[in-house]
C-alpha cells in the first residue's frame, strides 16, 4: 500500500461530520502509529446544497456517491449512511466488487449481508470492516477476531442498546414513567427522533446476530429469532422487581445448546446487584464465557459520535497497517449455517404481573391456571387497589419451559377475572 492511502467517505451526518473532524485532528497520531497517511478525498451525502456545520472544500464534495468506487485513485470507502438497503447497500457492495477496502457502521446491512459481502471481501483480498456496527466505542469485534482468538466461546450476552438502558435505568432512578422518560432521552440526544428498532430490540437483534456469527464461527442467522423490545415495560414492574431485588435489562443473548444457537432479545430480570444489574444509563456491557479465559467483560459507550468515530477509526488503522483478514475472523468457505433453537423449549424462571377484579375467588382460579400448566409458583403477593376495585398479582415461578409460559399466558388471557393482558418477564442468572 501506498504511503499515502486516499479515502472516499459517503454519509456526512452525525457520524460522518465527526469523524471526519476527528482524522484530520489525529491525523498525525495515526500515521505514527500506522505509518501511513489517511486523506479524505472525496465526500458524498444525499444533498449536497445541505448547510452543515462542518465546512468542507468544495472540491471534496462528489455528487454522485456510486461513482466513487470506480475512481482508481480510492482505497478505502468509508459507508456512513445506514440501512440495510438502498444506497449504503448498493455501495458496499459494488465497493467490495471494486477491490476497495470497506468500513461501514451499518449493523442493519452487516446482519442481513453480512455472509455474501464477507464471500466478496475475501475473494478480492480486500478489508470488510465494521467494529462500529456493535456496541460503538466498546471494541468487541476485534476483540473477538483477535485478543480473543484463542478461546472457544459458549455464551456471549449483554446489554447492546443504550437508548434501552437509558430509558429503564432512568425510570427506575427517577420514578417516572416510560414516556416521560423517551422525551427526555429524545431531548438529551440518547434516542433518535424514530426510535422504534431500538425500543422494539430489532436494533439488539442485528447486534447479536453478528456477534454470534463471530463468536461461534458460523453463518449469519436468517432464522427468525425470539425479539422483544420495552414498550410495554411499565413503570410498576421496574418498582416490583427492585423491591425483588431485580432490575429490568434489554439483554441480547447467544449460546451454543445441544449443537443449535440459542438467539434471544429481551427484557429481563437480573439480580440487582450482578454486574450487569449495575450498568445503567448509554452504557454497553458484554460478556464473554470462553474457554481458556474464562469470563470477559467489555463495558463502554455504545453508541453517539465519539465511541462511533473512535471504532471507525480502530478501523481504518487496520486496513492502514495492511492487515487483511477475513471479516468474521474464519474463512467463509469454513462457517457453517446453524440451526436455531426451538425456542419453546428454553428453561427459565420467570416474573408475571396479573392484574385483576378484586372479588372473591380470583386467587384460587388464577393458580389453577398455573396448576394446569404445571408451573410452580415461588413467590406471591396481592397488591389490592380497593378504590378501583382491582388488584395486581405479581407471581414469581420456578423454572419451567416458555411452552408451558406460553399457554399459562393463553389461559390467563381467557380467564374472566384477569382484566388485561399479563406482564411476563423472564428471569435471567447472569
Ligand atoms: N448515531 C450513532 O450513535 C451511531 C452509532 C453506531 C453506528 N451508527 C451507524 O452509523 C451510520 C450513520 O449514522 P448517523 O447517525 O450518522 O446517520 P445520519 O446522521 O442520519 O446521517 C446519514 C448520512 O447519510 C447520508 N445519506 C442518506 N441517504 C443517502 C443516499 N441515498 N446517498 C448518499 N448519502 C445518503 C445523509 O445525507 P444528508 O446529510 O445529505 O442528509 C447523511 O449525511 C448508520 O449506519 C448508523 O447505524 C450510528
């Protein structure tokens, strides 16, 4: 590689204007740690005529963003623009057709293309790269495909959305309720302006399937996996659970069982004061169960334009320090799809929030739906709320199978003294 490595950027929003301003002021860092010299030739967004803050030499600015991986002098497409499909889409892949070098932080395009881009990437002998698709500045990815690269992994689980935590974690402080609490992560920045794949775990899902890729050495998973976001996580159940001695975390989950991947996005309860009950606010934890090492936990800012810039750039010096490898760590030719878990068959214990008409004999048929369902109950207590003539029932179970949940959930659904729909939360041991 040439000493001076010329870089075309697509996407000069949050993350692209940052990082641009970032590499030419640690322009000389990097060359003293990578030897080489990065410069940003070329710029594209969607509307050129945009007035940004960030000023940028009118030269720099090309307006057709496709015709950038035809131009001989590029090496590296930086793909700053998002989404799995359209444009970011289009351009990674005629990138990688081009024999340039890519960096995305796309973790929508990476879950869903992530295997035939990789296929492309190793064939042209040129870097795929996307450490700031995962949990922003915590550098997980490489981690994995390198200080990691020594362990078979089992399990890797945690929190890898911070608008998510943000939002349950500041409920839970401020005892306010979940919509109270989007506005002010909306006005803080925490959440975008449509924050609907974070709130519904889709954003955690991509997140994880491409974790899972990486720590298991397999192929993208394209099954449909177990997703479920916070919406209807309410402000009672994060009381109930601390006077449990839990919190309410989204956790992302992925492990090996019986040779099938168990995928999983979800809110959950975890002891209080385990680790990851502990990490609260924009913050990202990941764990890591491997063997030799043990235990790993990386624990950072998640996402935002600094953590975003600081994984891009960890990028970059990789492709500068002529470090090609293959994207997911293995060759392509070498991961192997792998089956899902049947889901239904997953073990856990598990917290219910039954509200219903405060009469006599709700008690008795409400645990005959558990009785019916073989599900054993731990714990109980009856909250009445005599002025509206209702009651909550909180019920803590022993493990069982979510099958069996799932139709205790049927049953009491039908039952006429339960009055909505139950909250039900799995427990996770983490
Ligand atoms: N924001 C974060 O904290 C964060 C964290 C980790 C990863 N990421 C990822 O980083 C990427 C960028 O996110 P962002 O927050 O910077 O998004 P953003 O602020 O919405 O910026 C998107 C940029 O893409 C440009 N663009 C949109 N459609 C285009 C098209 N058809 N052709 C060319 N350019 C187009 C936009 O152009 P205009 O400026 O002209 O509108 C804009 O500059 C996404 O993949 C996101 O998932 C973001």
């Amino acid at each position: 590689m040439k000493n001076k490595v010329i870089i075309a950027m697509v996407g000069f929003g949050n993350i692209g204007s940052y990082f641009y301003k970032t590499l030419l002021k640690n322009k000389k860092l990097i060359a003293l740690k990578t030897g080489k010299i990065p410069i940003i030739k070329y710029i594209s967004a969607k509307n050129l005529k945009k007035n940004r803050k960030t000023k940028i030499p009118k030269s720099k600015w090309v307006k057709n963003s496709l015709s950038l991986v035809y131009l001989k002098d590029v090496d590296i497409i930086i793909e700053l623009i998002g989404g799995s499909e359209g444009m970011a889409k289009k351009l990674v892949f005629s990138a990688l057709k081009n024999k340039k070098h890519v960096i995305t932080a796309n973790k929508s395009l990476i879950a869903k293309y992530g295997d035939e881009l990789s296929k492309i990437a190793e064939k042209n002998k040129v870097n795929l790269e996307y450490e700031a698709s995962v949990a922003g500045g915590v550098p997980i990815i490489r981690s994995i495909k390198q200080g990691l690269i020594a362990n078979k992994i089992s399990k890797i689980y945690g929190i890898l959305n911070g608008t998510t935590n943000f939002i349950l974690s500041t409920m839970e402080k401020s005892g306010k309720p979940f919509n109270d609490v989007l506005s002010k992560a909306k006005k803080l920045g925490f959440a975008e302006s449509n924050p609907v794949s974070d709130l519904n775990g889709n954003d955690a899902a991509d997140k994880i399937k491409i974790l899972s890729s990486l720590a298991f050495n397999k192929k993208i998973s394209n099954e449909k996996i177990l997703v479920e976001g916070i919406q209807n996580i309410n402000l009672v159940d994060i009381i109930h659970a601390k006077s449990l001695g839990y919190k309410i975390k989204l956790l992302g989950i992925s492990e090996i069982r019986k040779n099938k991947l168990v995928q999983r996005v979800h809110p959950c309860l975890v002891v209080k004061n385990s680790y990851i009950g502990n990490i609260d606010g924009v913050l990202n934890a990941i764990i890591v169960d491997g063997f030799p090492v043990g235990r790993s936990i990386l624990q950072g800012e998640g996402a935002g334009p600094g953590p975003t810039t600081s994984a891009i750039i960890s990028d970059l010096c990789s492709i500068l320090r002529e470090n090609i490898n293959y994207p997911f760590g293995v060759s392509s030719l070498l991961r192997k799809r792998i089956q899902n878990f049947d889901i239904s068959n997953h073990i856990c214990s598990s917290y219910l929030r039954i509200e219903v008409k405060d009469i006599p004999g709700v008690l008795s048929s409400i645990t005959k739906n558990f009785a019916k369902n073989h599900i054993s109950i731990k714990n109980l207590i009856q909250l009445p709320d005599k002025k509206n003539k209702k009651a909550d029932i909180i019920i803590i179970t022993h493990e069982n199978l979510e099958k069996n949940f799932n139709k205790l959930l049927l049953n009491l659904s039908k039952n006429n003294f339960v009055t909505q729909r139950p909250t039900f939360i799995r427990i996770e041991k983490v």
